[in-house]
C-alpha cells in the first residue's frame, strides 16, 4: 500500500516526536557491506554504507537544540507541502542550480594526483561524479539516472564544480589538500577536523570532503530549519556542512573506483539526498518508520544492505506485502539497481532548498541563472576596465569550455578551464597587465566566441 498524505501525518509531524522515536535517536545505520573478500580487504573492515544516523547523534550531542532545529524543518516542511496541495498551487519549475567545490584530503607526500589506491584522486574521477548527479537529479534520458517509473520524477536540481572561489577568483572547484597527521578519518568527530583542513562557506557552496573513511562509504549533515538561536553563539554546524565521501565510491568506474557494488557513483547522489532533506525510506529505527514522503512504500528495516537486486517486500501494517522501492537512491541496493527519486522525495527536497535557512541562501547566492543561448554568446564587462572585469558565457545546457586571455602579439597571459557547467558568470584577473588591448577567448567542443578587452 502506498502512503497517503492525510491530516493524520500532518499532525504527527506537527509534533516533532516521531523523528525522535523512529531515527536519529534510536539506532545507527547497520548496512553490512558486500560480503565479498575483495570488498573487505579493501577497507581492512567491513564497513557500513551510510552514517548518516550516527553522524546525527554526534551533532545533537554536541548541540543540545539541533534535534527541535531538525523536528522544526520537518513541521515546516510539510506545512508547505500541505499548503500547496490544499492551494493546488502548480508546481514550482525552477531549475536549482548548486555550486559544488570537492576538497581532497590526502596524506600522499609527493602530490600525485590520481593512480591506484590514490586517495589524491584525478579531476577525471571528480568530473565523473558531477556528471553523475546530474544524470540522476535530472532524470536524464539514455542515462543510468533514466527511468520511466510514474513513480520517478526528475528533481530539477543541477550540480557544477564552482567556477570561483569565496574571494571571487577563478576555480575549477576542487582543492587539494595534503595531510601528515592522519591517513583516515571516522564519523565521530573528524568532520570538524576536515572543516578545519579545508573549507568554503557553506550558504554558497555544498561543501564536498573526499579522504579515506575508516568505517562508512559516506556521511551527511542533515539540513535544519534554524541555524542558531537568537542571541546564542553559533555552534560548528555551519563548518561541517557537507558531505563527506571515501574516495573509493566517488566517481563512475575510474580511477579507484573498483569495488563491485558501488562502481556507478550512487553512493554520493544518496548522501546529497540527505543534504537536501530526504532520510531513508524504511525511516530508520526497526523500520517501518515514517519517512516524511508520502508516495514511497512503506519498508522494513534496510539497514542490511542487499548483495543483488533481487526484489523484496514488507509487510508494515499488517494488510500484506508491499513491493520495496529497491530503485530509489535513499535505500541501500547496491548502485545499479538504483535509478530513482518519487515524486514525493522531489517535492520533499525542492522544498527543503527554500524553508532550510542555510539552503536557501545558497541557493540565493547562486544567483539567477544566465539564460541559455543556442549558440555559444560571451559578455565581457565593465569594458575597458582597470579592474578583474566579469565574463558572461551563455551556452546551450550544460557544457565544458576553456577561458583564455591574449595580448595584442597573441601570446597568452591567462587560461582556465570549466568542465560540465550551465551558462555562467566569471571573472578573469587582469591586476598587473600593462595596458593594452587585449582578447579575450571562450572555446567550448564546438564553437569559438572572441570578444576584444580594453585594459586601463
């Protein structure tokens, strides 16, 4: 049977007990991990999927108000999900689009970058995850994020590498950074260590650690309706606000992408489920528990991860079995069995980006997207300029291109490459150029835009 959205899971959530008796509370995500030897040796354990659940612990132990923060974002949540339905207001088309900068903690002392066992991983590997999550946010046609289930939805949420810093300097979003004291972390405590190693304000940008984890594929800290509280002092949630994933599960079969189960990336777009708001389907606890999404089935416990997609079932109100939802990205079949996101877990997340304090304003900060362009369009401005002028490049969807800057003999003074971004705003430095004309230039795979710079 189905959930249904009643009055009845109104009032339960109003109260903001039931998170309390059904998840972050009671129990830690248990998923054994693939039972095979390869598997096993490769983390010298054998690991568990998510800790999301005891990285929350963690949290509320340490903020004695987060758990009325975390029941709060849920009343509000569905507050709004319940007005637009009595309201039928049509629903939201906004495409979000979230700057993603991934921070690779290593203790490798040469700095190579990329090769077996590497947690340095390649940009490559990076990029493949990005691409990833937009396949799977997107719903995307001829992609493993593909499914024509009238349960699936496409989230219309998008993902890019950051193309500037929080100085306003050019990046290709990721960071490096390398770290003796410590070859692993654990979900207890060292998200506060990674934040302290390398980090980027957290309403401007998802903040994505990559290291090798002792015991979890990857952790999430959960959004919240309240940051802080007026007059308090503000506590380390806003600096581990992120996702933090083992190097071994983030990308799509390369580079140190090699264990079985988990070669397609999902174990990231899972994790960015949490980010935004969703919790696992059978709601954690025993199971059977609420989930806060009305169009997944009802699930027993999940906590034990499925070695195949052989199907499943539950029986969780006593009438018969329900067919387990083993596509859906917030459970743990292993990643191709994976391959959507309901309706009900979209329209969960969408809202989550605009009543979750913080998400809301990254999504603010991100700006208004650049209208798409057909064909390849480039602004350049203020034009001349005595200082770092702005770049606006208008492409069709999502695209990787080069920015390069010459000077009138044509020899090149700056260059900077995009992978898989939609239409954007940059700027490029111009401090310590004589004066001059200049070009500045914008190739993607298959157009060329030129436009003339006039430097004071």
């Amino acid at each position: 049977m189905i959930k249904r959205v009643s009055n009845r899971v109104y009032q339960r959530i109003r109260t903001g007990r039931l998170w309390l008796a059904g998840s972050f509370m009671l129990i830690a995500c248990q998923l054994t991990y693939a039972q095979m030897p390869g598997s096993t040796r490769a983390f010298g354990m054998t690991p568990h999927r998510c800790g999301l659940v005891e990285h929350e612990r963690i949290l509320q132990q340490r903020d004695p108000n987060r758990l009325r923060q975390v029941e709060d974002l849920n009343r509000k949540v569905a507050q709004a999900l319940f007005q637009t339905q009595n309201l039928r207001q049509q629903a939201d088309q906004t495409i979000y689009r979230i700057p993603v900068v991934v921070h690779v903690i290593h203790s490798n002392p040469s700095g190579q970058i990329g090769g077996p066992n590497n947690v340095n991983i390649s940009d490559e590997q990076i990029r493949s995850q990005i691409q990833v999550l937009n396949e799977d946010y997107r719903r995307r046609e001829g992609t493993n994020g593909f499914n024509t289930n009238p349960l699936g939805a496409d989230a219309m949420i998008e993902f890019y590498l950051a193309t500037t810093d929080p100085s306003g300097q050019p990046s290709n979003g990721i960071t490096r950074h390398y770290y003796a004291d410590k070859a692993s972390f654990n979900v207890f405590d060292d998200d506060v260590l990674l934040s302290q190693i390398a980090y980027w304000p957290s309403d401007r940008y998802l903040n994505v650690w990559v290291t090798k984890l002792d015991d979890y594929l990857g952790y999430t800290q959960f959004p919240t309706a309240a940051d802080t509280l007026g007059g308090l002092p503000a506590n380390t949630n806003e600096l581990t606000d992120g996702t933090i994933i083992d190097y071994r599960v983030f990308g799509r079969r390369t580079g140190t992408i090699t264990l079985p189960l988990y070669l397609l990336g999902r174990t990231v777009t899972h994790e960015i489920g949490h980010w935004l708001g969703l919790i696992h389907t059978w709601g954690d606890g025993a199971g059977c528990n609420e989930d806060y999404v009305a169009d997944t089935p009802p699930m027993q416990d999940g906590s034990v991860a499925p070695q195949s997609c052989r199907q499943t079932f539950s029986n969780c109100n006593g009438r018969g079995q329900t067919r387990d939802l083993m596509e859906n990205y917030m459970n743990y079949w292993p990643d191709a069995c994976m391959n959507m996101f309901t309706a009900g877990q979209v329209a969960r997340m969408r809202t989550v980006l605009t009543v979750s304090p913080r998400r809301a304003r990254l999504i603010r900060a991100a700006g208004t997207p650049l209208t798409e362009s057909e064909t390849l369009d480039v602004f350049v401005y203020p034009n001349p300029a005595s200082s770092d002028p702005a770049v606006e490049v208008r492409l069709k969807g999502f695209q990787s291109f080069t920015v390069d800057v010459f000077d009138a003999s044509g020899r090149q003074t700056y260059t900077m490459a995009y992978f898989d971004v939609p239409s954007t705003r940059l700027t490029i430095p111009v401090f310590g150029l004589p004066r001059g004309v200049y070009v500045v230039r914008v190739k993607t795979d298959s157009e060329t835009a030129s436009k003339r710079l006039l430097v004071l």
